[in-house]
C-alpha cells in the first residue's frame, strides 16, 4: 500500500474505532481524532535515539522528536505497525517492544495551523543495526543520554514536538511515584 493509500483509525472520544480515513486527508484544522503510537528507541548503552522531522513533513517539519511516529492500519497490532514504521522511517528493526505511556493521549496545534489530535500510546524498544533513515521522514538523528535528553527539553521545549516534551513530563512523574 503506498504512503497515499494508508488508512487511519478514526476514534470516538472513548476511544472506539468509528471508521477509516485515508492519512493523507486527516492532518488538517479540524483533525479527527485518531489512532496512532510513538516509539522511543534505546541501544546497547541505554541511549535514546531522537530524530529531526524533515522539512518536507506537513505537521512540525524539523522539529526534534521521540524516535518515530506512526498510525496503525485498521486490523494491524500495534506491534506490527510499529515494526512497519520502524523499517519505513528508520530503516531498523526493533525488539523487545514493550509500553511506556498506554493511555497517552494528546491535541496539539503547529504554526501553520494542522492539527495532531490522537490517542497515541507511547512505546519503548530496542534496536537491532543502526538508523538508515528515509529523508522524506528524518532530517537527522542523533543518540543521547537520557539525562541530556531531559535537561534539553527542560531548557528549551520549544525546540521538540510538543508530544515529546509532554511524554517526557509524564515519563518523569510516572517514574517519580
């Protein structure tokens, strides 16, 4: 299925699918809610990978994130799908995939105006190799300590997606209780 064919999962505000929309149609003013996940990479030395979004991107183009984003198909597994972007966005394979934020959830606002409005469950995962990432996704990428990470999205939040700084701020409480 090419990148124009990709279906979303629609959702009602409780979370239950409604229906089907192509991906290409649904970053707009008024976006629906809908599924998605991020992912946040770690290798050998428990570093985590952060990545640039390209210029090209319609929603916060070059903007620093978590590792990679996607949206589940309808009837594919949140596994899958993330084994799908992780190849498609970053050209590595992933393991041991295991949830971090389950219930995240988030609406946020970019400059020109397109609307990011999903459920979007948070993972954690290994990698297999090293990033060969697609240019039309990734500008550039980089691996980090945690600690670094933390002190540069307490320092300049502006400089990452709003839903990494708000994973960020509720991976901190979570691990603080």
């Amino acid at each position: 299925m090419s990148a124009a064919e990709e279906l979303v999962v629609l959702l009602a505000e409780d979370g239950s699918p409604i229906g089907t929309a192509l991906k290409a149609t649904v970053h707009t003013m008024d976006t629906p809610l809908h599924l998605a996940f991020s992912c946040h990479v770690t290798n050998a030395a428990g570093e985590i990978l952060i990545t640039r979004r390209a210029l090209s991107k319609l929603t916060w183009p070059g903007v620093w994130t978590n590792s990679f984003c996607g949206h589940p198909g309808p009837d594919e597994s949140m596994d899958d799908a993330i084994r799908r972007r992780a190849e498609q966005e970053l050209g590595i394979t992933v393991r041991d995939i295991r949830p971090a934020l389950p219930d995240f959830r988030y609406r946020a606002v970019d400059a020109s105006g397109i609307v990011e409005n999903e459920i979007c469950p948070v993972f954690a995962a290994t990698i297999v190799g090293e990033p060969n990432p697609s240019p039309a996704e990734v500008a550039e990428w980089r691996w980090v300590k945690p600690e670094n990470l933390r002190a540069a999205i307490e320092g300049a939040p502006f400089a990452f997606s709003p839903w990494l700084v708000w994973q960020h701020e509720q991976l901190v409480e979570s691990h603080l209780d």
